[in-house]
C-alpha cells in the first residue's frame, strides 16, 4: 500500500510525495496525531485550530480527487505497525522533516518496507554548495497535482474520516478568533495579494508594528504548516520581480525573496553542536512576578504590553517586536530564556522550532553579543505617533502623544487605570551591562561566526 505521510505540509498544490504516490497504484491520504507530540512540545490551542482549518481544506481538495483523507490518533510506530498487519506492504511517500522522518526511516528498517522522500537535499552541506542546492530546488517545476487519488474501497477500521473526534482533545493555550486561519486557500490568497500590491512598502514598513502587518507578506504561517509551497512562493515572486516596470518594486520583492532564502537557510542548518554562551552566572534568581506581567502584557511599559497583547489576540508580531519582547525580559530584566521561549513559541502562530530557538538564543545574548534594548526608545522609534499602543492598550487610548511612550509622567497617570512600571528601565539595563560586561571580561572563550549571523532580521518575511 501506498501511504502519504501528512505533516507540515497541508496542501495539495506541489505535493510531491502525493504526485509520486498516485502515479504508483492505490494511495492512503494520512495525517497521523500523536498525542506525545503535543503533550511534550510547545505546540497548544492556537497550532491545533489552525492545522484543523488546514486540514479541513485538505480533504476537501482531496476529495475532489476521488480521494479521502484519513486520521490517525497514536504514536507514528504503532499506526504503521497496525497498517502493516492489514496490508501486505507498505511504501512510505513524504516530505523531509526530522522528526517525523526520523521515525518514519527508523521503522522502515526494522519492518523491511520502504520509504521515498522529498525536498532539497541541504542535509550536512555548506556555503556554496548549500546554496546550490537550494537555489536548483526552488528553480525546480512543481509538482503537478493528481487528476485522481484512488483510494482504497475499504480502509482500516481504526482510521477516522472526520475531525470530530479531533476536536475533542483539550490544549494549552488559548484559541484565536483574530488571527489567521489555515488552509491553501487562504495561503494562495495571501500570497497573491501581496504580489498585487502590498508589497509596495515592504522595506519601508518592515520594523512598524501596524504598518508591517498589511505590507508584510504574512506568510509565515503558512509556511510553517505547508498550506503553501517555498517553491510556489520563490517562482511567483521571482516571475513578479521579472515584470515590475519599476526598479522599486523589484527592489521590494527582491528584498522579500532573500528573507524567504535566508529563512530556509536557518531553519536547515544543523546547530547542535554550536558553542552557546552560558550566562547562568550573571541570572538574577527566576522572579515569577516578573515573567506573568511581562506575558500578561502588564510590565506597565507601553510598547512591551501592547506587543504582548497583540500577539495573544493575533499569533503575530513582527521581527522586530519579537526581538525587543525577548531582549526585555532575559537581558533587561536577566532572567533565563526557557520559560519566556516556550511561552512565546505557544503564541506564535508561525512557531517553527529550528527558526525560534535560533532567534531566542540571538536576541538572549547565547548567540553572539548580548543585545540589551531600551524599549522606550525602540517604541518611539518603531510607533513614533503611538497608534499600535493605542489599538491594544485601550488605558492609553486618549493620551497626548508626548506621553504614550512614557505615560507615568502624564499628570493624571494614577487615574488611566494602567499599569505603573515594573522596574526603572534604565535602572535595569544598567545593572544588565554592568553584569554583561563582567561577564565578557572573565575570558570566556569566543563564538566562531556562523552561518545567519549577518542576517538577524533577514528571515522576517
């Protein structure tokens, strides 16, 4: 039997392991949740809601097919464990992505089945010959989608055919009613009007925190849970780029595809045996107080709470907001980064192990210099007239411009009904360097530079 793996790669449109597989004969659509996966990773409501609509999208285009996409509740090992004694045979057809292909090699081996996958082969390479992987493999012609998907007349018992029995199971977390919901049809939509025009500022309003939510792409997420092809994207912007009259615009877009290549980049390298900076030493004792007002969006600091309450309304901020929320609270107010990274990593929508904790461990001083901010300056900087505040800290709504960055020195702050500053924010960060720069003069031994470094901010797309 023929058995598409389903994973973060919720769409039919350039599905090569789909394509492959109905070519061969008779084919099993399947999306497998396991349980241990969202009990022991930062996954929670907000990724579950969004691979629902996903996947709601993806039995439909299916089933437009002649097909059906089925469901499985159990650990990988043991659905196909469970297969194999139904079926003489099995080939395994999915894309590269290392968890689940981990087990998928590991149980073909034992079982003596087979397994193909697909995707660029970027696995233990380097600098130009990384890039030429990528560069052949985004040029490549997509997948076409099959004009039919047989499957079975007669499928396992223990597989579901509906979502019902999904939607039963409880996360953590929240679920979104403001964010984006998932599903190719929406990808594609995202996509096109982006290249139709909303692209047209993207340099320009990539750090503004309401401006760069219409002329970003907004693709991440997407991305993320595969409602959308890199290839897809690459091709139709670089045959954009190609018809732009205007230098400016190609410019824009040019701009875009290197963040999307650089995202690849990141998100493929293998890290783990990076030196990381350890700053134990110079951690104040872990204050709980702190941690909930900061991911409560109540630190009484306007632009870290309207960053906060924005991501927990939308499962977005842009880059520049996610690097000035995490620089707060472990180099300001030194506190360790794996509470902070995990409680983000469930809010952000788009939340992509590989690319997170790269950019955790960038802005949290593990990687590279230790990046202490002043988020007042950065919030008068990035919101000058105030309006992201305003949206999301209804407190703060009526205040004068002069004081929207600062609002404890607004004569009647005590009857706004906000928050007073948790600590002195200078106070903070001063202490913060001091420590750093003790820190740095102990001689700890120095990070080698790598792959990425030059592109903090290269991979907000």
């Amino acid at each position: 039997m023929n058995i598409v793996l389903f994973n973060k790669d919720l769409r039919i449109s350039d599905h090569q392991p789909l394509a492959e597989a109905a070519k061969a004969g008779e084919v099993l659509p399947l999306y497998i949740f396991e349980p241990s996966l969202w009990k022991e990773t930062a996954l929670s409501a907000r990724h579950f809601q969004f691979i629902v609509e996903s996947l709601e999208e993806l039995a439909k285009g299916i089933e437009g097919k002649g097909g059906r996409l089925l469901y499985a509740i159990d650990e990988v090992e043991r659905v196909l464990d469970n297969l194999l004694d139904i079926y003489d045979s099995i080939n395994l057809f999915a894309h590269k992505d290392y968890r689940l292909i981990d087990k998928a090699e590991k149980w073909v081996k034992q079982n003596e089945q087979v397994l193909f996958t697909f995707g660029p082969e970027l696995e233990d390479v380097r600098d130009k010959q990384f890039d030429h992987r990528l560069n052949s493999y985004l040029k490549e012609m997509l997948a076409e989608v099959p004009s039919k998907i047989d499957v079975p007349l007669k499928t396992p018992d223990f597989l579901l055919t509906d979502l019902k029995k999904l939607k039963n199971f409880k996360f953590k977390g929240n679920k979104i009613r403001f964010g984006q919901q998932g599903g190719e049809g929406n990808a594609e939509e995202t996509l096109d009007s982006f290249l139709e025009g909303r692209f047209s500022n993207y340099i320009e309003n990539s750090q503004k925190p309401l401006p760069s939510s219409l002329s970003s792409s907004r693709l991440s997420a997407y991305i993320t849970w595969g409602n959308i092809s890199i290839r897809s994207i690459y091709q139709k912007t670089a045959e954009k780029s190609q018809a732009c009259e205007l230098e400016e615009g190609k410019k824009q877009l040019d701009e875009f595809l290197s963040k999307l290549i650089a995202r690849i980049k990141v998100s493929s390298m293998e890290r783990q045996n990076e030196q990381l900076a350890d700053l134990s030493v110079i951690k104040r004792e872990w204050n709980e107080d702190w941690y909930r007002r900061w991911l409560a969006g109540r630190t009484g600091i306007p632009i870290i709470d309207a960053a906060m309450k924005s991501l927990d309304k939308t499962g977005w901020m842009n880059f520049s907001l996610r690097g000035m929320v995490i620089s707060f609270i472990t180099n300001s107010l030194l506190l360790d980064e794996e509470k902070p990274s995990t409680a983000l990593a469930e809010l952000y929508l788009d939340y992509e192990p590989a690319l997170h904790d790269y950019y955790i461990q960038l802005y949290s001083g593990l990687r590279g210099k230790m990046k202490i901010m002043d988020p007042v300056k950065i919030g008068r900087q990035l919101d000058p007239d105030g309006a992201f505040i305003r949206r999301y800290i209804p407190e703060l709504s009526r205040l004068p411009a002069e004081y929207i960055h600062e609002p404890w020195l607004y004569p009647g702050f005590y009857q706004l009904g906000y928050d007073a500053p948790m600590v002195d924010v200078k106070k903070v960060n001063k202490y913060a360097r001091l420590q750093y720069h003790e820190f740095m003069g102990r001689g700890k031994p120095g990070r080698q530079k790598t792959v990425g470094d030059d592109e903090q901010l290269s991979f907000d797309i």
